[in-house]
C-alpha cells in the first residue's frame, strides 16, 4: 500500500468517524418501520441528506478554502455570519447537543434507571463539560476504541436480522418515499455538519503533505466513497430491520424503543444493554466534540469578546435541561428548523462544488429563492399552515414531492445574474 493510498484510507476512517454518531443511528429503522416494502426507495432518499450531502459538504467546504464563512460569503459576508451561526446552533446546543444526552439516557440507561433521567443528564454533560475545559487525548483514544465496538455491534444486529429476520416488509407508503426518505435525512444533521467538518478535514489532508488543491479534493472525493460505503452498509441495514417489524410494532413507537427492541429480540438482554453502553459512550464524545466547536465558534465570532470557557459552560447547561425533554420531542421540535435551513444549505454545496462555473451573482437570488420556498416549509412543519401559500407553492414544479425549492432557487439566480449585469452595463 503507497502512502498516497494509506493518507486516502486513514481520511475515509476519520469522515466515516465523524459522521457515524449514536444518535443517528435511531432514524434508519424507524424509517424502514414506516416503509415497509418501499425500504430501498425510502432509504435511496434518506442515503441523499444522510450520506451524500454531507460528503459533498466536505468536498464544497475544501474547494471554497476551508471554513463555514467561505461557503457563503459569495452572497455576503452577514449572511455568512447569519447562516453559520444558525448552523452551529443547530448542531450544537439547540438541538444536537441536547439529543446525544437524551439518546445516551434512553439507549443506555432507561431500562434500568427509568426515572433517573435528570441525574444521568447532570452526569453526561458534567463529564462533557470537564473534557472541554480540559482538553485531554483520553477523549481522541476512548473516541478510537469506542467507534469500532459500535460499528461491531451493530453490525453483528444487521447480521444477525438478514439471517433471522425478525418478519417480512409488508405495507406500502402512502407518501412518496424517496421524498420521505430525503426529508428525513434532514434529522441527522451531517450536512450542515459537514460545513464544519469540511476545515478539519482539510487541514488533516494538507498537514500530510498535500498542497495542491485539486489533489486535496481528489483524496477527499476518494475518502469519501470509503466513508459513504460503510455508511450505506449501516443505514441501509438498519433500515431493512426496520421494515421487518412494520407488522410487529405500532408505528408510533419511539425510535429509540424500537432499536432497543429490534437489538433485544436479536441478540437478547446481553446485546441489548451493550448496544445501550457503548452509545452511551459514543454519544459522550461526540457530545465533547460538539460543545468545543460551539465554544470556538462564537469565541472568534465574538473577536475573544465572549470568553471560550463561558460559551461551553452556558452550552452544557442548557444542553442538560433540554435533553431532559426526550429524543422524541428534540427530534419533533427539530423538523421546522430544518425543514427552512436544510435547502439553502444544500444549495449553497451544490453552487460551491461547481463555484468555478457559475458567477458569484447567481448565488443571492439562488439562495433567496430556496429560502422563500424553505422558510415557509419550516413555518408549516410547526404547524402554521396557510391554505393561500400552499395552493400557490402547489403549482411549483416537484413542490409535492419535497424538492419546491429547486426550480425557486435556479429562477432566483438566474433573475439576480441579469438584474446585476443591467446594472454594470447602466
């Protein structure tokens, strides 16, 4: 094995690492519960926001120089502030904090301390909060040791149901599934992730010699297959589980039940409480990881202003009241910020990839025009529906289908690109 391959492998490991988190791993079987025979196409969709964007994310941030401000300072430097801060909240404590404290507690803990979620909660984020003050390579070397025990146990479930499975996929979905499927790869969060991850995985490429840019990406495009494929493997694996048991269990279960549920009538009590151990574990770094970039991003947003320390304390503790309302709830409570963030999030990857091609006038209108479709989504998936705007934004082409921001977000370049060129020509 040449060096070059080696570096391509090791990168792979990292992205697949850093997107393979506990807490992800509740969607998949839920979504399968839900699909029942249209498994492969739901899951097709899910693979999209789950998989896909968050490697092209990786790719976009490396080509646009690194950082979450680059990828949309092309449609101006505030809303680049703007966006990136609600990116970070999202992936910090509003939402994904929280949730690795509550998935820790219902996949670790719940069965046998039923009532003891508050003080798991104090204990979960008193550790995140000592390892962030602290910064320690215990935390790099439990996170090398507790990945793989995850990615074997599940595994050994996903093996485990293909040879006993538990039922067979019977219903159909009365929704498009890969829309579903799409719109659900929303919850895990890795594309705006991504965004973030981007600059630290390039600076792990150009660290081991690469300077060219083209070849950084091209290790990148390359260590992202390894990553997509043991991802796939898993997300699609859990997701077949999941459709197994859609005649079994209600479809209102909760998420995390169910694969403490699927992991018991697999692999009984013993499976069942390493499962809940180890993600326990696994969310705690993740946690850590999270809460110290939250903590430099708004240290060096704020110019040093607001001091590191008082970010992640003020992170962990509000973390460790809001996890307390359940997995269940965070993810509900998650569906209208994502529903308006994700798609101008993907349109800003997707214009960053090809950002040698289209002129940096296209992206305001671009973005303006995902973003009129994508707010609205968010302020119906709350609840505020406006039977108006629906039957109007039910005409846009792919608007039932989940994608109306997509023909929005080309006319809204477009109309930009040309008002801007009369402009210089006036």
């Amino acid at each position: 094995m040449n060096n070059k391959t080696k570096d391509i492998l090791i990168v792979g490991l990292a992205l697949f690492a850093m997107f393979f988190g506990a807490g992800n791993l509740i969607f998949p079987p839920k979504l399968g519960l839900t699909a029942g025979k249209d498994w492969i196409i739901c899951g097709l969709g899910f693979f999209a926001t789950a998989i896909g964007m968050p490697l092209l994310g990786i790719i976009a941030v490396s080509k646009a120089g690194g950082s979450i401000d680059k990828i949309g300072n092309k449609v101006s430097p505030l809303f680049s502030k703007i966006f990136g801060t609600i990116v970070i909240l999202a992936i910090g404590p509003l939402l994904a904090i929280p949730r690795t404290g509550a998935t820790a507690f219902e996949l670790g803990f719940k069965q046998i301390f039923p009532n003891a979620g508050i003080i798991i909660s104090v204990i979960f984020f008193g550790i995140t909060l000592l390892f962030v003050l602290k910064p320690s390579k215990i935390v790099d070397r439990i996170g090398k040791i507790l990945t793989p025990l995850l990615l074997i146990m599940i595994i050994t479930i996903i093996i485990k149901g293909f040879i006993s499975p538990l039922g067979q996929p019977e219903t159909v979905m009365s929704d498009s599934p890969f829309a579903t499927g799409f719109t659900e790869g929303y919850q895990t969060m890795d594309a705006l992730a991504s965004l973030v991850f981007g600059g630290v995985i390039l600076l792990s490429v150009i660290s081991k010699g690469y300077v060219n840019i083209k070849e950084q990406v091209n290790i990148t495009v390359k260590a992202g297959f390894i990553a997509a494929a043991l991802l796939a493997i898993i997300y699609g694996g859990l997701t077949y589980l999941g459709a197994c048991t859609n005649t079994i269990y209600p479809s209102n279960i909760e998420k995390s039940v169910l694969l403490i549920q699927i992991t018991n009538n697999l692999l009984g009590d013993f499976g069942k409480i390493a499962l809940g151990i180890v993600a326990f574990l696994a969310c705690l770094t993740t946690s850590i990881g999270l809460t110290a970039t939250v903590g430099d991003f708004f240290n060096k947003l704020s110019n040093k202003k607001i001091s590191y320390n008082f970010i992640v304390i003020t992170t962990s503790i509000f973390s460790c009241i809001f996890a307390n309302v359940g997995v269940e709830k965070i993810v509900n409570i998650a569906v209208p910020l994502l529903s308006a963030v994700y798609p101008v999030a993907i349109v800003l990857i997707l214009l960053n990839l090809v950002a040698e091609y289209i002129p940096n006038k296209f992206y305001p209108g671009a973005v303006i025009g995902a973003m009129v479709i994508s707010l609205y989504d968010g302020i119906k998936a709350a609840g505020f529906k406006i039977n108006f705007i629906t039957n109007l934004f039910n005409k846009i082409p792919l608007y039932d289908a989940g994608f109306g921001w997509v023909f929005p977000a080309i006319i809204g370049g477009l109309l930009t690109l040309i008002i801007m060129r009369n402009k210089k020509t006036v």
